[in-house]
C-alpha cells in the first residue's frame, strides 16, 4: 500500500493512531520524514515509533525498511530500525547507505543476525569492516552450556525440539545431555578422590540419548504451496538466499548452465548471466514435493560493487507461472453464472452512464439553451468522469468475454503508424493534464494482423496506464519496429514511478492507486495491465516487462492466423 505522504509533523502526530490503519500509516510517515530529512531523529521521534512499534505488523515494518534501500538515511533511524527484529533488521541493513560515520554509530548497536547481513555486502567501508571484525569470534561462539542451574530448578528433559533444518547441530545434542551430567563430575574435588570426567562417559550418554530419546510425530505437512519469493545468487550464479522455506530446495541451484549437469532454468537466465544483464520471466523448474517444488518464473538484476565494479550476484523474485504461460494448467473455459452476471450488471450499468454522459455534455455545449460557465465547467468535469466510468465498463466487459472465452475477434490488417497517431491524439488531453508527453515513432509501413477493436483497445490501454503515472516533465517513448519470425514489437518506456519494478510488482498494483489522481485508471493500474497482458494472448502476441519498458509482440501483416485465439458469440 503506498501513502500519501504529509511533510507536516504536526499533522501526522496528530493523527488518529487508536486503530491499525492509523498506526501503520502514522509509521510509514515518521520512517519516510526521517529518512527524507525533513525532520530531525530526536528521541521523541523514536519514542513515538516505539510505540508505535507494538501495533504494526512485523510485515509492515520490514516493507518500510526495504523502502529505504539504496537510499541514504540518518544513521540514527538506521540504528533504531536494526533494533528491531530480524526481519526488519535485515531489510534495512541488506541496502541502506551510510557514510563511515554513520556506520561507525550503527554497527556497535547491531546484533549479531544484522551483523551476519553486513558481512555479506561487498560495499561497505574499510572503517566499517574493521567494527565488523572487531566482534571477532563472538558472533560464531556457540552459548555455554555448562551455567549452574538452581537447586530447586527441575531437571532439563530429555529432548531435542524438532529443527525446521534436516540435521540436528551438535550444539543442539550437547546442550541437551550436558544439564544431565552430575556437575560435580566435571571437578577433580568431589566424593571419589577426584576422579577425572572422562570422554567416554559422554559419548555414552549422547549414544544413549539418541537411543531412548522420545521422538515427536511429525506433524502434517500443508498441502498449500508458496506462491512468490525473493532471492539472491553469488558471483558464480548459485542461489545463496531466498525469503521462504524450505531453503533447501532452492538454494543451490545455478543460472549458469555451464555449471550444472541438470539445469534448472531456461536459456533465457543463463544467457543474461553470461552477460550479466537483467532478465524477466524466465523459467524455473524446482524439484521434489515441498512447498516450492513445480514451475516458476524468476526475474533478476545484476549487482555490482560500487568501489571496484566487480560483478556480485544477482537479486530478484520467483513467482507461479499465469495460466495462459502454463500449458498444463489451460483448461476450456465456458460461460459460469458468474460471468453471466457481470455481464449483466455492465448493460445495466453503460445505460444510465450513456444518459448522464450524453446529457452533461448537452449543458457543456449549450446546446439546449445558454448555461452560466460554473455549470459548464460541472457538466465537463462529470462528463469527463463518466468517460472514465464508461470505459471501465468496458473494461470489466471484455475481461468477462476473455474468461468466458466469448471473444469475437476477426482478423484485419491493422497499420501501425496511424493507430499509435489516433490513439496519441485521444490521449492528448489527459497529456496536457500530466504534464507529460509521449514521443512516437517508427510504424512506417508496418500492419499488425489483427482485430481493430481490440488491438486500439490493447494500445489505448497500455499508453494510458504508463501516461496516467507519468511525472510532469516526463517525455515517454513509444517506438514500434520489425521483430523476429513475423511479429512486430510496440516498445513503451517506463514512467520513473514504474521503473524497475517486477512484473508481479506491477500486477499488483491496484492498493497502491492514489484516489484523486489525474487521469488515473478507474479499476487500477494493475488491473489495466493485466487485462492488457490477456487481451495480448488473446490476439496471439504477448506483453513483455522489461526493466525500464514495457513490450507489446503482436503477429505482423497477414501471415499468422488467429484462429486459436478467436471465438465467436454465443
């Protein structure tokens, strides 16, 4: 969920914070002010985040520290969010920005988990590296389990919990059978003329312990599988990190082809790892029967160390394939009540939204009798809002038919150039109230063969969606130009508020939408990219999300048939 920031203080101290929504809003505010430096990190800030602390989602707090990666923050809120849990903690440290003061104020009060996150990056400061060495061997050393235990304290069961990790470490089974031996043997002053502890005496009792332990019953395992996770791979492409268990079916495995004798990505990833360039969508097979076995799609960026260049690893995040990129999971589609329903409610609905609209402009225009001008500038800008409400209708309607598999889509030579000059022009005055552009070119003698309808709709939508987040100032560029085997690729870049964001990032986009904003689709932006990315299967091409554009591939001329994504009507 983004937030509406509010540069007062004083207003967001203010703030009604009794309930959760406000708490976790006024927390995202203080964090962002502070980070921002438009207030100062005094102690009264970080009491009123510590109290804040005990009413949001530990969710929430890690999503706010990973807002400030790569970004450079006082090092008192660092200090004060690598205070929190691990979660938090790692998030924050993972990619924050300090000078080497700043680390040298962070560091001491990191814990060892945090510590462990640092160690990891290869662009810390020299000064820094040396606090981290500082700690030395304590951040390794295992806890003493030989502390005398009160008289009256009850004996240490027998039992080792169950470790979420395939093994159990011998620190866990020292720790258990140690509080069993007689604390007296470990003394050469006690009953028996000070007989020395042996190590026999021990490995006995650990056999023993394995032998008559009581071993839980395994507790059933969820049939739900993860949906989505985040990783990190080294130098030599090996996964080292993901977010989500079991880690063990992950991590291990290689982008480089080269270096595994079953590969379990595409060429898609190994050719960007070889170049090390980013990548999207590429394909991963996970195997076994946890809960991340099966396909996945995985996207990446490159790392680079920011003192010496040197190539790192990569980050990135996984996701389940679609339907329509899953040919095991398509299945016919046929008409539901559901779909039936909706349809329904969209004729009802374009009826009196077709009156109103037809009517406020009626006044707008004058037409039926001279209007003072603050009633024409209402009836314009409800006339405006019902075009909005009128082709999200529209919308909804064709996201029905493309469930119901009801599409009618004929085949039709459709010039390039023209349409991207049609659709420009019917985007020109939500244009003049971003205060952005697009700046069209290529399409010259280039046809797309497909239905007119649905491909000015597919454009139309795309290039409203990327306009309706453009900053002011913002030129976009739209390029269309010959692809491989018959296609025709449409290049869209991405407004700075899309920019470098994941495909499943972008999916979901719908909580994120600001009400209010100029030109802002009415179901969301997320909503409008996916019924883009479904119409662009329908007509046998595909959407692609590259990391600084957006690429529509639609088959070109009239040498690719569309009878496998057509339908007719019922």
């Amino acid at each position: 969920m983004r937030v509406r920031f509010d540069d007062s203080l004083k207003t967001v101290l203010a703030a009604d914070t009794s309930t959760a929504f406000g708490a976790r809003a006024a927390y995202r505010q203080l964090v962002d002010l502070a980070a921002r430096h438009r207030i100062d990190p005094d102690a009264a800030l970080f009491d009123r985040l510590a109290t804040l602390r005990t009413s949001v989602p530990a969710e929430t707090r890690a999503a706010v520290a990973r807002g400030m990666a790569l970004a450079d923050p006082p090092a008192a809120l660092v200090a004060f969010l690598a205070d929190d849990g691990p979660d938090v903690a790692a998030a924050v440290l993972r990619a924050v920005r300090l000078d080497p003061e700043g680390w040298e104020q962070v560091i001491p009060r990191v814990g060892p988990h945090g510590r462990s996150v640092l160690r990891r990056r290869g662009d810390l400061p020299p000064t820094a590296l040396r606090a981290l060495d500082a700690f030395g061997s304590t951040d390794f050393a295992l806890p003493d389990a030989r502390v005398a235990a009160p008289a009256d304290a009850p004996a240490a069961p027998l039992y080792v919990p169950a470790s979420v990790d395939d093994f159990a470490a011998i620190g866990v089974l020292a720790a258990a059978v140690m509080p069993r031996i007689d604390a007296t043997r470990l003394t050469n002053d006690d009953d028996t003329g000070g007989a020395r502890f042996e190590i026999a005496e021990l490995v006995d009792r650990i056999a023993a312990f394995q032998r008559d332990r009581a071993v839980p019953a395994a507790a059933p395992v969820a049939d739900t599988r993860v949906a989505s996770f985040r990783f990190e791979t080294d130098a030599a492409g090996i996964i080292r990190w993901i977010d989500s268990a079991p880690r063990g079916a992950v991590v291990g495995l290689s982008l480089d082809h080269a270096a595994s004798v079953a590969p379990s990505v595409d060429g898609v990833a190994a050719g960007a790892f070889r170049k090390r360039a980013s990548f999207a969508d590429a394909r991963l097979v996970v195997a076994g029967e946890s809960p991340l076995s099966g396909d996945w799609r995985i996207s990446g960026v490159p790392l680079f160390d920011h003192a010496r260049g040197h190539f790192t690893g990569y980050r990135g995040s996984a996701r389940r394939p679609f339907v329509e990129e899953d040919a095991a999971r398509r299945r016919p589609r046929a008409p539901t009540r559901e779909i039936d329903g909706l349809r329904r409610l969209v004729h009802e609905l374009r009826t009196p939204a077709n009156a109103i609209s037809g009517f406020s402009e009626l006044i707008e225009q004058q037409l039926l009798g001279p209007v003072a001008s603050v009633y024409r500038e209402r009836a314009a800008d409800i006339h405006r809002r019902t075009d909005s409400l009128m082709d999200a209708i529209d919308d909804l309607e064709t996201a029905a038919r493309i469930e119901g598999g009801m599409l009618d889509l004929r085949q039709e030579r459709v010039a390039v150039a023209p349409l991207l000059d049609r659709v420009a022009a019917d985007l020109a005055p939500l244009s003049a109230r971003r205060g952005a552009s697009f700046d069209v070119g290529g399409g010259n003698d280039l046809s797309w063969a497909a239905d007119a309808p649905a491909v000015e709709r597919l454009v139309s939508r795309l290039l409203a969606s990327v306009l309706s987040t453009a900053a002011a100032g913002e030129a976009l560029a739209v390029r269309a130009a010959a692809g491989t085997g018959d296609t025709i690729h449409l290049s869209i870049s991405r407004p700075a508020a899309l920019r470098d964001r994941m495909s499943s990032e972008l999916m979901a986009m719908d909580d994120e939408r600001l009400d209010g904003d100029e030109g802002a689709p009415l179901l969301g932006v997320g909503f409008a990219l996916r019924l883009a990315r479904h119409l662009a299967t329908e007509l046998g091409g595909r959407l692609g999300f590259e990391r600084d554009r957006l690429t529509l591939t639609l088959p070109a001329g009239s040498t690719v048939a569309m009878g496998q994504a057509s339908t007719s009507k019922p």
